[in-house]
C-alpha cells in the first residue's frame, strides 16, 4: 500500500495525526507529527527538523560537538511507512519511526536507527542473521509533584501487585495486542510499584523500533490510567532501578549457533566470539547502554544489576547471561537501562559482537557465583573485573574503543563524546539525591 492509500486507509480508521519519532543521543524521544493528510508529503519529502538535537541534553540543555552545527542547516525525517502503526491507547494517533537524511536524501551521518542498520547489513555480509529482544522495567507513580509515590503496595514478584492493578495491566497487553506486538511475559519486579515486560525477539532494528513504541504504548496507557510511569535507572537513592536488558542470538541460514556447535553449552564458534567481543567491550558499551549519569546509581553489586564484567550460564549478576535452552538459548546483556538509545545499543552490541568475531576471540572462564564473592584475585583469575562506577570512567573506556568509532563514523562517534562529556560535568558536584531527582522522571 503506498503513502496516499495509507493515509486514506489511516483516515477511514479514524486517525487524524501520525507521530514520527526517534531517540536522541541522550536517550530521549523526540517528534515531529503530521495530519494524516500529510502523511504522503512527509513520506516523499521528509519532515524538517534541526540537526541540533544530535547534541540536545536530557534536560533540554543544548551542547556542541565538532560536527555540530548549532542552529544552522536541516535535516528531513522520513516515517518509515512499513512500520507504521495505528496506536492502541492514543485514539486518533499513528506512529512511525523515522530515518534522518540530509536536505540532499544521503542518510545523516549522526542518524542512530541508519546506523543499527548498517551494523546488520554488516553482520549479514557474514551469512549471519541475528535476532534481538528487549525487556522493558518501569514503575508506576500515584503523585503529582517530584518525590516517587509507588502506585501499589503488593510486594516483589507478587500476585497482590498484579491485583491492585489488574485493569491496568490487562488494558496494557490489550493495547499492545492491538498494535501487533508480542508480549512474552507481564510480572511485578522487585522494586516498589514496578513491573516488567518482556517482547518477543526480531531483527534489531525492529527489535528497536519495537521497544520505543512499548514505551510509548505504556506511557500512554499508565496516562489514561490517571498514574505515570518511569523508566529512569534510579528512581530513589539506594534503591533497585529499572534496567532494560537485551537478548541476542545468532543464526546461519535458518539454524541456531547459540546450541549444538563445541563450545561452551554448545555454543559455536562464531557465537563465541560474538559473545566474547561483547563482553570485551562492555565498558565502553556502559557510554551508550547506561549512558546517564544516575545509571551508575543502579550498577551496585548484589542488586542484580550486573556490574561485572563477566559471563555466566543462568547468572544474573554477570553482566552477560548465557540462557542456554536448545534453541532458544540466547545472550542476554544485564548492564543497561533505558536512558540508553535503543538504535545505538543494537547496533553498538553488533559493532562489538562482529568485531569479537573478525579476532577469533574466546571466552573466558565462566563465574558460576555471584561475583561480588569474589576476592580481586579470584575475579583477575576468572578474567573478570568490576565494570566502571561512573559515567566519567565508562567515557574513558568509550573514547579508546577503535571498533565502536569505526563503526559509528566520527561524527556520531564524536557527538556521543560530547553529549555524555557534558553530563559529566553538569552533574560533577552533585549528590546522588540531586542526580535522582535531575533524572528521576525524564526517562
């Protein structure tokens, strides 16, 4: 169906507007919306938007990076027609991802959801195909000014919670059945007012389109609810955060590598080194999977958080699990929140993934404990290590990660630095109670 059909198909339905968002270097969803009798002109010609929102802050604060422009010159977005999607609980809304191109039609070399594509394209010049999924965590807030207010009292885990907001609950997967996306598992998690969801895998760039519009639709959905929601990584100082993990397993033409091949727990050889290549990375990945400031709040040993760099079969406090389970076994990165870019973290896992593969690498010994058990001695011998504590250290890691700042190109790589050098230091002689309530209900 083309752009003018689908509009009039849109209209028919009742939709009036098309929202067309996407993520911005700090983690934050910005749009453009069109009246659906403009969805054919955005969809030829783009929409306009400044490419200063490459160096936009997550509190609207504007800084600069070497490719930036301030407020000079445009950009165009274009909704990406094949992922548009009527939304279930804005009635008389569609939405749809967009592609950041020049005023020229050449993709803009800071866009994140082009980059994540280019990654996959990468990996299939391999013969790989890779499929990703996240699990979205958020709490829900009864209160009206800047303190948490938890909207249930249930306890963690518990079939109370879901009672207290069981309409609540079942108006979300209905909402979220109507826009086609498939919900694996809806539970209460351990911090107060908090729940997870878990969404069925895909490619990664639809894995990252996918968790955008579940935050939208949840957003959404907790508004019409009379509540609002969070998915900030610290919502109290001391406190259990949200994270937002994401599963990867590799392919080869129809067939699982992630079982049956002679490594670890039947890994194959290039799921190895894909594995391994991500946890070699991972305290650069921290810059763009725990990018705030308040994620290094959430990174606390013995939270289930994961801030060891390190594997583990069924482990939740290493940073990468390994669920083997035949073949749906798959790896799961633990270290990430969701102030990170989603089109950044997918294709920033990829980037790593394939460079662990274009080395040959291996894993290291798996920590079969929690590692926050461990002697420094015993962890250096398991060839594992406390991931960075703060954002300043993880950007350290970042700025020396040649196979993250080939892959991006140095003007996203190079705006990233940026964005997350100003963070640090606007939030240099903060308290963890400031930085909270700074980012507490942004995300």
């Amino acid at each position: 169906m083309n752009a003018a059909e689908r509009a009039a198909d849109l209209a028919a339905n009742g939709v009036v507007g098309v929202a067309a968002s996407y993520v911005d270097n700090s983690g934050i969803a910005r749009v453009k919306a069109v009246p659906v009798t403009r969805l054919e002109n955005a969809v030829r010609h783009g929409v306009g938007m400044s490419p200063v929102f490459d160096v936009f802050m997550f509190d609207d604060a504007i800084t600069a990076s070497p490719s930036s422009t301030g407020p000079v010159g445009d950009l165009r977005l274009f909704p990406d027609l094949d992922r548009l999607v009527v939304l279930a609980a804005q009635p008389g809304w569609a939405w749809a991802p967009v592609d950041r191109r020049t005023q020229d039609g050449q993709p803009h070399p800071g866009c994140q959801r082009t980059f994540a594509r280019r990654m996959v394209e990468r990996a299939a010049e391999r013969g790989l195909q890779v499929r990703m999924g996240f699990e979205a965590e958020w709490v829900l807030d009864a209160g009206t000014g800047e303190e948490f207010v938890p909207a249930t009292s249930g306890p963690a885990y518990g079939m109370d919670r879901l009672i207290e907001a069981s309409d609540y609950c079942r108006e979300l997967l209905q909402v979220l059945g109507a826009e086609s996306l498939e919900v694996l598992q809806l539970h209460p998690e351990y911090a107060p007012g908090q729940f997870e969801l878990s969404i069925a895998p895909a490619d990664p760039v639809t894995a990252a389109d996918e968790i955008l519009l579940v935050r939208h639709t949840i957003r959404a959905a907790t508004a019409r609810a009379g509540m609002r929601c969070s998915f900030a990584p610290a919502m109290t100082v001391g406190g259990v955060g949200n994270g937002c993990h994401l599963h990867t397993s590799l392919w080869w033409e129809g067939r699982t590598l992630m079982s049956g091949g002679s490594g670890p727990y039947g890994l194959h050889n290039q799921a190895e080194a894909f594995i391994a290549g991500v946890l070699d990375g991972l305290p650069a990945l921290l810059v763009i999977g725990a990018p705030s400031t308040a994620s290094y709040l959430r990174l606390i040993p013995q939270r289930w958080a994961a801030p060891y760099q390190c594997w583990g079969r069924e482990n939740r406090e290493a940073a990468i699990r390994l669920a083997a389970s035949g073949d749906q076994a798959n790896a799961e990165v633990k270290c990430l929140d969701a102030a990170a870019n989603p089109y950044l973290l997918v294709g920033a896992v990829l980037a790593l993934g394939l460079d662990g593969i274009e080395r040959g690498l291996r894993l290291p010994p798996e920590v079969t404990v929690d590692p926050a058990t461990l002697s420094e001695e015993e962890l250096e011998s398991a060839g594992a290590a406390r991931l960075p504590s703060s954002l300043e250290v993880a950007l350290e890691h970042f700025r020396a990660c040649e196979p993250l700042a080939e892959a991006m190109g140095s003007a996203l790589f190079e705006t990233i630095v940026a964005v997350r050098e100003t963070e640090v230091e606007r939030f240099a002689d903060s308290s963890e109670v400031e930085i909270v309530a700074a980012t507490r209900f942004v995300y």
